[in-house]
C-alpha cells in the first residue's frame, strides 16, 4: 500500500549556519562595539541570547531572526520565550526550535484529514504522522489538501513510497 510520512524538521545545519553568521554580524555591527551581547546555540534546538538592556536584546532578536529566515528555517517551528531581565538591567532570551510533530499538532493534522473524508488512514508514529491508503492520487490529494491549510508549523512530507 502507497504511504508517505508527514513532518516538521529543521535541518540543524541551517540553524547553526545562521547562528554563526548572526555572531559574525555582531561582532561587526558598530551599536554592538564594546558590548557584552551574546548569541550561544546551547543545544541543538535552543538559541540564549543575552544583553545588557531590552533595546540590545531587540536588536539581536532581529538579527537571528533575519539569519534563520535567510537560511530557510521556517519560523512557524521558532518559539520565541518571553525576555527575562535580572536586578541589574541583564536581559535574556531564549529561541526554541520545534522539531517533529508534538501530540496535539499531530492529532490536529489527523483529525484534518479524517474530516475531508479522505479514503486514507493516519497514524502517529515517533512523532510524525504516518498515512496510507490504497492509491497514489488519493494522497496526493492530502498531500494539496494540507499544503493549503496552516497548522501552525512547518510540514514536509517524505517516504512517499508505494
């Protein structure tokens, strides 16, 4: 039977691409000379960023963001933490990367496609949505059908195998 598997990844590679090149940015930017702004990929899902005042943080918020969008990442898969800010005016910030498919989202996505009456059957699997069904046009067609819906991450579809 014709299957394919739905998922939500980031290459980390782009992710540390555009964490070197946002450091390399800032290293070079003249409002940043003399300051003790930082930008660490501490895992590879997260990316702590710290500064002295909320403008600074801002303004290497946007540079990161700028990279990652440049390099490809969706940023539908970045969750952006709310800033924290210490008793002498530090502030950081931390940048998660949602990689795979969490419980809720796949259930969203499998409630979609049993909702359009698809003659298809979706399952999770280790965090990602795995469909079957007995012909190539029909997930061809839940493969249009969830392209033009927004789920609130990025999805790609691989394994489309017969």
């Amino acid at each position: 039977m014709p299957s394919f598997d739905i998922v939500s990844e980031i290459e980390r590679m782009e992710i540390e691409n555009a964490v070197n090149q946002a450091v390399k940015e800032l290293a070079t930017r003249f409002d940043f000379k003399g300051s003790s702004a930082k930008i660490v990929l501490t895992k590879p899902e997260l990316i702590t960023l710290s500064a002295e005042d909320g403008n600074k943080l801002k303004g290497i918020r946007e540079i990161i963001v700028n990279k990652l969008a440049k390099r490809g990442v969706d940023l539908r898969n970045v969750d952006q933490k709310d800033p924290t800010f210490s008793s002498i005016g530090n502030a950081t910030q931390e940048l998660v990367i949602t990689q795979g498919l969490e419980g809720n989202k796949a259930k969203e996505i499998t409630a979609a496609i049993k909702g359009e009456k698809f003659k298809v059957s979706a399952s999770l699997q280790d965090r990602q949505v795995r469909v079957t069904g007995t012909k190539r046009d029909e997930l061809q067609e839940v493969i249009s059908f969830l392209r033009e819906k927004d789920f609130g991450v990025s999805l790609s579809f691989k394994n489309f195998r017969d």
